[in-house]
C-alpha cells in the first residue's frame, strides 16, 4: 500500500476524543468500589456528577389475603379438613387424566370398559 497515502481515499487513523460522562452504567469505579467522585482518572471539574438515586416502591395488593402459609405449608385454620379436601380433589382429577388416556389393558388383552370391550367383540372381531 505504499505509495497511495496521498491518495484521498486511504484510510488515515482518526484522533482520539474524550468522551464526555461515563462508560459505564454504574456510579462508580468497579475495580476500586469507590465512587467516580473520589476516585476517577479525569480532573475533579470534569468527572461525571453523581446519578440521583430514585427509589421505587413496589405496588402490593391487599385485596385476595390468602389462608395457606407457604413457609409453614399448613392452612391458617381448618387445616385438617381443608387438606383432606383437597386431596380429594386431585385423585379425582387424576383420576379423570388418568381415563382420558389408559382404555385398553394390554396385559390382559381387553379394555377396562366391559361396555367397550363388548362392543370390540360384537363388531371388530371375524365371525366364528
């Protein structure tokens, strides 16, 4: 490439700017953990101001208080009757899940179903 760097096209190197403020997203010198105010590599008039901290509050709702403890896994009263309860709800919904999917019993070789299994008999099978 030698000859062509009077050439308006060849590429010179662009001087170094300062960049004004900071290049980072915290307020202060990660190496060090002190803040840009005390220790900074620019002149004390040219460092970056501190950021003005705000302070979000997190919004609650009070409106559905709950009557199970999760840390304590119980319910607040009643916890007996309310666990059996629930336990019979969810064999009842497993139980549901459960025939949705399991109709045939392939040990046995029939259905479950007497109602399904006379039926396979009556119209699937040939004729004796």
């Amino acid at each position: 490439m030698k000859g062509l760097e009077s050439h308006p096209d060849y590429p010179k190197e662009k001087p170094w700017k300062f960049k004004g403020g900071s290049d980072t997203n915290v307020d202060y010198n990660i190496i060090s953990g002190i803040g840009f105010q005390q220790h900074h590599y620019a002149a004390p008039d040219k460092r970056p101001k501190e950021k003005q901290v705000i302070v979000k509050q997190k919004e609650t709702t009070t409106t559905g208080l709950r009557d199970y403890n999760i840390i304590s896994n119980r319910y607040l009263e009643l916890h007996e009757e309310k666990s059996k309860t629930d336990k019979v709800i969810e064999k009842s919904e497993l139980a549901e899940k459960y025939w949705k999917t399991h109709t045939y019993d392939a040990l046995t070789g029939q259905y479950f179903d007497p109602s399904k299994e006379d039926e396979f008999q009556k119209y699937c099978l040939w004729p004796n």
